[in-house]
C-alpha cells in the first residue's frame, strides 16, 4: 500500500494519507467511470453526451456545496448545503444506473479532496458504497413525486453505509454513556444526515423549488 498511501499516526490512531500515485489512480478511477457508466447506461444514439455534462456538473455542484457546511460533527461528517441533492437529481432523471455511476464518481472525488482512510474496508464504505448510494434516487425516476421517493431512498443508502462504518470501525470513539455502538452509529450518522435530508425535503417541497427543478428536468432530457 506505500505506493498509493503512506500510514500516519495521531492522537486518534494510525490512517493513511494518498500519495501522488493514490490521488492519480483515483482521478482517473472517477473520469473512467464516468465514461463507463455513460457508455453502459446512456443514450446509444449520443453517447450521452448530455448526461455526461449534467452528471459533471452535478458532481461539481455537489463538491463546491458539500464544503459550505451548516455545521461540523466531531468525528466527521456534516449538515452541507443540500450537496447530497444534487447526486440524487442525476438519478431521477436518468434512472439507477447513471444515477449509481454518477454517486460513485462522486465519492471518489470527495475520497481525493478529502480522505480519512484507516482501512480498505473502511474506505470502501464510507466513501465508494456511501455516497454511491445516493444513486439509489434511481429506483423511481418513472414514480410519481419520484425526486421525493429517490431522495429518501437515496439519504437511507448512504445511512446504512456510514452507519455501518461507525459500527465496525470507529467503536472506540463511542462516549462512556452509550451502551451499544450500534445505537451511538445509528445517532451519531443519523443526526447529521436527518438533519440535512429534512431541510432538503423541505427545500423541494416548495412549489417554485419544484417547478425550476421540472424546467432542468427537462432541459436535461
């Protein structure tokens, strides 16, 4: 692993920081699945050049508001501006597996721009499954209210996953007074992405964040 990562030690225990070589794989991980999924999903007449550019600028939008933070939790993860929205947008309008692909592409991004690696394990889940399953908006792209339904769907994939994470890898940081750290994963997660999941559901609930949301639907298809 010294050639993609190198090991570091703090007061919170040993992870591993990316070397120029782990940063570049990674780049080329996430423009090559773009591509991948793009050419198994899309359009077989265009290629899906469309979906590409809206899959890019989605990721794009999703990373420069993913750091403009409500609030910060202690041990990571935070209430952003509505990042998570802009993934689960790509699969309504173009269903599960551009959806999945584009969540994926995603979390190597946020992998790259900001990595806390104490595992391969680990980092699968809390960066590749996680933020993929924010592609899971895809299950009712044809649904009625089929962005509610996706979104939900979406916010409780990535739930599972960085729940699943705290559980199995992040135990010892649990606070004397929780017995389970199940139920300290399920509350710590919980709080942070519940909290953002309810304001976002709020946002598009809005009749006039609906109707621009439909007018880019339709550019978009």
């Amino acid at each position: 692993m010294s050639i993609f990562a190198i090991p570091v030690t703090d007061e919170w225990g040993t992870s591993y920081q990316l070397t120029t070589a782990g940063y570049t794989v990674l780049v080329i991980a996430m423009i090559a699945a773009l591509l991948v999924g793009c050419a198994i999903f899309g359009s077989k007449r265009k290629f899906s050049a469309k979906q590409l550019t809206f899959s890019a600028m989605a990721i794009a939008l999703a990373m420069v508001t993913s750091m403009l933070k409500l609030w910060d939790m202690p041990m990571g993860g935070s209430v952003t501006l509505f990042s998570m929205l802009f993934i689960a947008l790509i699969g309504n309008w173009y269903g599960l597996g551009v959806g999945l692909t584009t969540g994926l592409a995603y979390g190597i991004l946020q992998l790259v721009i900001d990595p806390y690696i104490i595992s391969f394990p680990q980092m699968l889940l809390d960066y590749i499954f996680a933020f993929g399953a924010l592609g899971l908006s895809g299950i009712f792209s044809k649904s009625k209210n089929g962005l509610i339904k996706g979104y939900i769907a979406a916010v409780l994939g990535r739930f599972v996953f960085s729940t699943l994470s705290g559980y199995i890898f992040f135990p010892t940081f649990m606070p004397e007074f929780f017995d389970s750290a199940v139920i300290y994963s399920i509350c710590y997660n919980g709080a942070y992405i519940g909290a953002e999941a309810i304001l976002t559901l709020v946002l598009i609930c809005l009749p006039p964040v609906g109707k621009a949301l439909n007018h880019v639907k339709s550019l978009a298809d």
